[in-house]
C-alpha cells in the first residue's frame, strides 16, 4: 500500500513540470521546487527533532551557511579573487554543493558540541543564540552584501545543463531531493537510527547499554545541519540570491512549523508539512491582504483538532475510512 | 563618571521592561510548562488598548487600566479557548498554536487600528529632562518606568511568598504533578497565573508605548529578549527573571555604550565601531550561551 | 457551437488590443509586518492615479494586481513568476526593501519583464548588474544622505553625530551623509531592531557635536525621536534628517517631539506644481486625515509615468516600443523637474524642509529651499547598457 503511494507520488512529481505547463500555471512549479527544498531542510530537523528528541530553534543557520557557501563562491568566481587569499571562487554545483554540505555540517557540529551539554527548553534557546550569532554576523558582512545579500546572477553550471531553465532546474533539484530521502531513510533504518531513536525514548537505558548518548547526538546533529546545508545550497541556486532572511530565527520558527504541521518523527510528514504550509500561504496570499489570519486560524484549528499534525490527521481520515469499509 | 550612572540607569530601565515580561512568561512556562510565544502579543495588546483610550480621552492615567484590563482580557481568553487544550500535548503542539495565535493577532490589529504606527500620549508631568545629579540629565517618564518595574517586583514577591496562591505556584514551578496529587484546583490556578502573567504583559507594552513605537509585531522585536531572561534567569523562577532581567538590561546598555570606544583603543575607529556593534549585538546571546554552559538549568532554576 | 463561439471571441480579442482586457500591473509589496504601512501607501497610491482616470492610465485601461511579500525574498520570487508566466504580466512594480528586490528584480528583467521601482534603489542593482528593463523612479539609496549632508553643510556646521543601525543600508548612509558634509563625524551605529536609544543620548550629549544625523525608518524612527525629545536634546542639538526617517506617518506618531527637526527631501506635501497639488488634493479626497507619505509619491509618480509611457504606445503589445517611452520619462513629475541617468535611476533636485506645528499643533513639513539641482547617483558610471 505504502509503495505504491510513493510510486505513484514520484511518478506524479517527475510529471509536475509537465502538468504545470498543461495547466498554463508554470509558476505552480517554482511553488513545487520551494516545497522541494524547504521539505529537505525541514526533514532534517525532523531527524533531531523527530527521531532524536532534540528540539533545535536555530535549524535556519545551517540553511543559511549552505546557501552562503554558494553565494560567497558565486561572488569569488565572479572578481577571480579566491577566499582568503587561497580558496578560489567556483560556480559548479558539484564543487559548491559538497562544499555546503561540509561547511554547514562542520558548523553544527560546533554548535552541537556545545549545545548538547544541555537539554530541554535550554536547549532550544541556546541553539536559537548560536543562530541568532551567525544572524548578525552575516548582517555586518559588507563584502557579501550585508543586509542586503548576494545576488548570485547565474545558478551553478552542470554538465553544461541550461540551468535558466526552470524545469531543467526542478529536476536537479528533484534528483537531489530522492537522492536525499533515500539516504535518510537508510539512515533512520540503520542500527545508527535505532540508537538515536532509543536515546529519545531512554537515554539511560541506552548509555547503560554502552552508546555513548552525547556522541551520538553530536552526530546526529551534525548530519542534520549538513543536511539544511545541502537545502540552502540547493535555495541559493533557485533564488539565485542569498541574504541574511534565510538565517533569521522565524525562519528556524517556519521549519518548525513545518515539522510540527506535518506530524513530528514521521518520515514524510516534513513533506507534507512543508507542502501544507507554502501552499497555504502562496494560496492565501494571492487570495486576501489579510492572509496571516486566515492563515493563524487554519494553523489553531489543524493544532487543536488534531493530534499529531497533519500526517495524524491523515491517519486518523485513513483508519475512518478502512472501517467504513469493513 | 557621570556618563557611567547615566548608562546605568539606562540599562536598569530596560532591564525593568524585560523583568515585566519575563516574570509572567516564566511563571506560564514554570508552571504550566507552556511555551508561549503569544506573550508579545500580549504586550501588543495592551499597548494598542491603552493608547487608544488614553488618545480618546487626551489622559495618559486613563489609558493605563484599560491596557491592563485588555490584556489581562486577552490572556483570559486565550487561555480558555486555546492553551487550556493544550496542557497535556507536547511543547511542540504549543509553539505551533502560540505562533498561529501571533499571525492572528498582528492581523486583527492591522484591521482594528490599521497598519501605521499610532501616536502615542506622554504624561505632561514627566515629559521634561530634570536634572538629576549636576551635569546629569535624565527624562522623568524612564525614572517611572524603573519605580513601576520595581513596585511590581516588590508585589511578585510578597504575592509569591506571603500569599496562598503564592505557595501553590511556588510549588507548581517545583512540582506540577504534586500540586495536582494534593487536589488543587489546578485550572484556576492556571487562569490565575495567565491573567497575571497577560497584565505584566499588557502593562509593559502601555509604558513602552510613550518611549518606542506603538505598532504591529511591537511584541515579536522584544520576545526573544525575553526568552533569554527567562532561561538565564532559570524557568520558572521570579527571583531569576528579575537578576536575569536587569544584568542582561544593563549588559546590553553598557556594552554598546562603551565596547566601541573601548575598541577604539587597539584598533582603526571604523573596524572598533562595527566590531563593537557586533558583539554588542551577540552580547546577550553570548552571555546566555557561556550561563547554560556552566548552569544548564539558568541561574536560579526553580526546584533545583 | 458555444466552443466555437468563445474561439472566435478570443481570436477577437487578441487581435484587437484596444478592446481587450485592461493592462494588467503587478504590483509585489509588503503589506504585512512593521514595514506594512509602506506597502499600503504604495498600493493606495498608485491605485489613487488609475481611479483619479477612470481606471484608466494614459488613456488605457489597466488593473492593478496586488500581492504581499511578508518582506520575504522567497515570495517575493514567487509572485513575480506566478505574475509573469501564469498570467502573462508585462509590467511590475512595488517592492519596498532592498533584500526581495535583490531576489526578484533579476528573475522579472531577464524573463523580459519590466519593473519598475517605487522605492527600493539598491547599490547592488544600480551599478555594474544594471539593465535595460530595470528602472527606479524614487531614488538611488546612497542619493537620499548625500542630499543631508550636503544640508548639514550649508546650515554651517562642521561637527556632527551620525547615527545609524549597523546593517549595510545604515553604513550606506552615513558613508553617503559624509560624502558632502566634508566636517567632523562622530559614528555610531545601533543594533538591527533596537527600540531603547537611552545609550545613544547620552553619547550624543558627550560628544556635543554641532548636528546629529540620524537614519532610522519606520518604528526605529518614532523610538529615536521621542526619547531625543524626552533627552532633553531636541532643544540642544540641532538635527538633519533624510526622509525615510521623518516620513508623514513618523512625524504623525512622534507628534511635536518632531517640531524644529530640519530634514532633506525629493518631494514635499507643500509643492507648486499642478501635478503636486492634484495628487494632494486627491489624496485627501480619498482616505482624509490618512497621513501622506513620500512612498505614496513615489508610487504616485511611478502611475504617471507609466500613464505617459501607454498614452505613446497604446498598451504592452510592443514591450520595445514601451521601454523607450519609459525611458523618456516624458510626464509632469509631483517633484517638478525629472529625468532618468544613464542607469535609468533619476535625475531629480533635493530640497530641504523645516518640521514646524501646523495650526493644530501637529507637526507638518514646509519647503525651505533647493540644495541640489539635477543630480543623479555615483553608481551611475559603473552602468554598462
């Protein structure tokens, strides 16, 4: 049953830039590529927060390094001057999204070390301060931009792909995005998902068992920010801008809504939820001028009619309707 | 020298201001373990409320029940028809409806007051600069500000320590489920708590109103702010929020008073300023990050 | 046969424009948030022009399409892809900050689109990565503090307090306050969103300086102002100002705290031309004691120059043809004289006004005297077209 959902659901989205273009509404497939990336990120806070417990409110920095790892090469590849006098610029995607990757998971795992020392709402804050930190100091970067970003005039070269090409674009992008949820599937699946989970549920347990909790959640953690590195990367290519928003906190705050609208630790509930949430508000926005109202009212009464998220909802629709049927 | 009280005083008032709010956002998150984002809103609320009865009526004193009995209002409400079912859900379900209720709240001031920022009435008494010591300046309306905030904290105490009420939220900060267990009514307590924490709220963001903007997500510039007293200070605890409050008040001050010129010593004037600003920037970040790293429940984690 | 006949209607209408759908312009603003109100001026502004014709601009009928950007880069893209390639818009407009105009600008010109700006005049769009479908009709940044340095200038004094937040439209102030103000300037920048300034009064009041200049839009504006009064400095120390810190709605906030400011403008509710006096007076018509801003001006002009462009070509059929009509900016500017530079960012004069009590006491804005004539932007050299 689950796969053929997801057959289909892959069929359906290697057909979308076809299907937009049917439906005369192309735009529908940048709103498409969004909720692509957007699901990236969101599904590797998931991961932390999800499957590992680990409630981080300053996921956006990660996302914002690997989408300024793009930018800061894009602006070096341009004046032919390399990055501290030895690391030259680069405008290839292969070079600059592994490079993102890297950067924004060496990041978190600086940030991880020292974050996971503590717990609960602490450790929501004191993620929310490191990102906070990384905000302002992205702010007074004159050379990059500052407040004002980086305009990042071409996209990265592949294969000499036209990148101009919105749908050339979308399916790089989704190639990325399917290469992505099947290593975090594996992942999750792996004995390292298991020990993770088990550390949400009893990490007591666990070190009695001999995983050390704390090494393993710096990995995990770790795993996570590169993993919103590779969305920022992937948004920095699609906007072709990148600008201090995408490290701002109510932008860890729209990833946590993401996770949380679409069912916390449920693997394709980010997707959903990402889904839910852009096409909400893309929807809404063209509709009225007063959308956040509707959009907090729709947001109080899927929080407080369902448990669990959408994903929950979902389920609960699916149970309904199977007895229904018996 | 002069300079120096000047920016202490500075930094004691805004310190008061983030001591409003955080004592009743730790006492929600202490004792009821919600995460209220909303808590700005709040502050919003009864800033808007209060300016429009104190320009209706051209006196500033009239504003200032109706902010807090608008606020305390909202709270009420909020707490009945929305936190109320979410007391036994998981943080995360709270931070998604607060954030909901924050979307919902900007908007329904942009259609009751529209979308520019409203003028606001200073009383007359405290409008002018008096002289406090020679050679120091200092506005009268700021001196209110900082006797509210430390009447407030003087009440929060005796309330907390000398009254009932006061006892069972002492220990439900320390212990939720015991003061369940000894048959409590807990929802009135938690109404109680709500409301109060509302009118903090609501009374903060009126007194701001003649110093800051009055204007749509007026609340949402201050809550991270305040989160951070809240954990520094230790959740859950009023003595906390008020050390945390005022030392990342005058931290915050002095810092950006005083790091640029200090900077300036060991380096070009331009590279001291915009380092200075920086750090300044991060200073109550950092400082939250070094206390957790040392104290990982806050300074004065209630219960601990 | 119903087919058949909605077939041939369509043939009808594509085939005589005239007659056709009204030009539709797309306008991405922000409507949402603290900057809002910027938005709505915009919108209500240039909605202003088309009913003030009729529906009409330039003897064409247009619709305005208008969607919020929540100040969002992303969705400011978004919108300006769901505008011109799902319903074939032509012709954009709108963006108030910098930051969505950097992410949508280049995505509207290069689909061959024309936007044109009614506020934002990022550094980063004017020079080098100018283009022939970009133009701005309010201003290039830098531009805004030039014109209040070289006022701080001319009033006589030689010793200043600059302040400004730290972020690169803060430093692109005061770099552009000193560029014609040629005194002393003490700097001092303040965090992104900081609403207590207590600190920065009493450096000010250290430091004495002859003039402070400060940038603070919006609600960092009301903030600065009302406690500079309550500092006791207002009386002390003179102040120049550039416009987005005392624009209509800040003045109408702060009150008299705002009385005896001196401040730097391209356009004031006071000016002796028709085209001013009209938009005024319209205004007033429309939305009364609503306070009138320089960005529904801005937008306003945006409306008539527009309105000049499809009087010349009778609509976007020829998106050649209308570029060039754009380009010759033939219409009678609110700011009397205008033109576009070689950047086709404007040309225009800066005058300086005096912040005095109207008979009500409010504060209101009277022009004193022109201070620069006829110029344009220092980025204007590095445009390639």
């Amino acid at each position: 049953m689950q796969k053929t959902l997801i057959v289909v659901g892959l069929i359906v989205l290697l057909l979308v830039p076809t299907l937009t273009d049917l439906a005369g509404q192309p735009a529908l497939l940048s709103l498409v590529t969004r909720i692509l990336i957007y699901s990236i990120a969101a599904a590797s806070l998931n991961f932390i927060l999800g499957y590992g417990g680990m409630v981080s409110f300053g996921h956006a920095a990660f996302f914002g390094v690997g989408g300024y790892v793009v930018g800061i090469l894009f602006v070096h590849h341009g004046s032919g001057e390399p990055l501290l006098g030895f690391i030259p610029g680069s405008n290839q995607l292969l070079v600059t999204l592994p490079l993102a990757v890297i950067v924004a998971g060496a990041f978190a795992g600086l940030v991880g070390a020292l974050s996971l020392r503590t717990s609960g709402v602490q450790f929501i804050m004191i993620t929310l301060a490191f990102a906070q930190m990384l905000y302002f100091l992205f702010v007074s970067l004159k050379t990059y931009g500052g407040e004002d970003g980086i305009i990042i005039r071409r996209s990265n070269e592949l294969f000499g792909l036209d990148m101009r090409d919105k749908a050339v674009m979308y399916y790089v992008i989704l190639v990325v995005w399917a290469g992505f949820f099947v290593l975090l599937w594996r992942l999750i699946q792996s004995s390292f998902g298991t020990v993770i989970k088990g550390i949400r549920q009893n990490e007591r347990r666990m070190a009695a068992l001999g995983f050390a909790p704390y090494r393993y959640k710096l990995y995990a953690f770790v795993l996570a920010g590169a993993g919103a590195g590779l969305a920022g990367a992937l948004m920095a290519n699609f906007l072709r801008f990148t600008s201090p928003d995408m490290l701002h906190w109510s932008k860890s705050g729209e990833l946590m809504i993401m996770v949380i609208l679409g069912g916390v630790g449920s693997f394709f509930g980010p997707i959903l939820g990402a889904g839910a949430f852009l096409v909400l508000e893309s929807f809404l926005a063209g509709w009225s001028e007063h959308w956040p109202l509707a959009l907090g009212l729709i947001l109080l009464v899927v929080v407080l009619g369902t448990k669990g998220g959408l994903g929950g909802l979902i389920g609960k629709l699916a149970a309904w309707a199977t007895r229904g049927r018996t | 020298m002069i300079l120096i009280l000047e920016q202490l005083l500075n930094g004691l008032q805004y310190g008061v201001m983030l001591f409003l709010l955080a004592a009743g956002l730790t006492l929600i998150f202490g004792i009821m373990g919600v995460i209220n984002l909303a808590h700005g809103s709040l502050y919003m609320v009864g800033a808007y409320a209060g300016t429009w009865v104190a320009t209706a009526t051209g006196s500033y004193w009239l504003g200032l029940p109706a902010a807090l009995a608008a606020a305390a209002l909202t709270g009420f409400a909020i707490e009945a028809l929305v936190i109320r079912r979410l007391y036994a859900r998981d943080h995360l379900d709270q931070v998604l409806a607060t954030f909901a209720l924050i979307l919902t709240f900007n908007q329904l001031i942009i259609l009751g007051f529209g979308r520019q920022p409203v003028f606001t009435l200073m009383p007359e008494a405290f409008a002018v600069s008096i002289e406090l010591l020679p050679g120091l300046f200092y506005p009268p309306y700021r001196l209110l500000i900082i006797a509210t905030g430390l009447v407030v904290a003087l009440g929060l105490y005796l309330l907390i320590n000398r009254t009932k009420i006061g006892m069972l939220v002492r220990a439900g900060a320390t212990n939720r489920d015991m003061v369940r267990a000894l048959g409590v009514d807990i929802r009135l307590l938690y109404t109680i708590v709500f409301g109060l924490g509302a009118l903090l709220a609501g009374l903060a963001g009126y007194m701001a109103g003649p110093i800051s903007a009055v204007q749509v997500g007026m609340g949402e510039q201050i809550l991270l702010a305040t989160f951070v007293v809240v954990v520094v200070g230790g959740v859950g605890s009023i003595k906390g929020a008020f050390v945390a409050g005022l030392m990342l008040g005058i931290i915050d001050t002095m810092l950006r008073a005083f790091l640029p010129g200090l900077l300036r010593h060991v380096m070009p004037a331009s590279e001291a300023d915009a380092l200075g600003i920086g750090i300044a920037s991060m200073g109550i970040y950092l400082l939250m990050a070094l206390v957790l790293l040392v104290r990982p429940k806050g300074l004065f984690a209630a219960g601990a | 046969m119903k087919k058949l006949l909605s077939a041939a209607s369509l043939l009808a209408m594509m085939a005589a424009p005239g007659w056709a759908d009204p030009v539709k312009i797309g306008m991405i603003t922000t409507l949402s948030g603290p900057g809002g109100y910027i938005g709505e001026q915009i919108r209500d502004a240039m909605q202003l022009a088309i009913d003030m014709e009729g529906g009409k601009l330039g003897g064409v009928e247009v619709e305005l399409v208008v969607e919020d950007d929540g100040l969002k880069p992303g969705n400011g893209l978004q919108i300006a892809q769901k505008f011109v390639n799902d319903e074939g818009i032509k012709l954009l407009t709108g963006i108030v900050f910098s930051n969505v105009a950097g992410a949508t600008v280049p995505e509207i010109v290069d689909s061959g689109a024309i936007y044109i700006s009614p506020n934002a005049g990022p550094s980063n769009l004017a020079g080098a990565e100018c283009n022939p479908n970009y133009f701005v009709v309010s201003w290039q940044n830098d531009s805004l503090h030039e014109a209040t340095g070289a006022a701080a200038k001319k009033l006589g004094y030689t010793k200043a307090v600059a302040l400004a937040p730290n972020y690169q439209a803060g430093k692109d102030a005061i770099a552009g306050f000193k560029r014609l103000f040629e005194g002393e300037v003490t700097e001092i920048y303040t965090q992104l969103d900081q609403t207590d300034f207590a600190s920065e009064m009493a450096q000010i009041r250290a430091a004495a300086p002859e003039v402070v200049f400060q940038f603070h839009p919006g609600g960092l504006g009301i903030a600065f102002l009302k406690q500079y009064q309550q500092a006791g400095l207002l009386g002390q120390f003179p102040m120049v100002l550039s416009e987005p810190s005392v624009d209509g709605v800040i003045l109408n906030a702060v009150g008299e705290a705002a009385v005896g400011l001196k401040a730097t403008t391209h356009w004031n509710t006071d000016f002796d031309n028709d085209a001013s006096k009209t938009f005024v007076d319209g205004w007033k018509a429309k939305h009364g004691d609503r306070p009138l801003t320089y960005y529904a001006q801005q937008s306003y002009d945006t409306a008539l120059l527009i309105a000049s462009a499809l009087k010349k070509t009778g609509g976007l059929e020829d998106m050649d043809a209308f570029r060039d009509a754009v380009k010759e900016a033939d219409f009678a500017s609110t700011r009397g004289s205008f033109a576009f530079g070689p950047n086709q960012h404007p040309i225009q004069d800066w005058y300086m006004v005096d912040i005095v009590a109207d008979a009500n006491g409010k504060p209101t804005a009277v022009t004193k005297e022109k201070l620069r004539e006829s110029v344009g932007d220092i980025y204007a050299e590095q445009c390639k077209m």
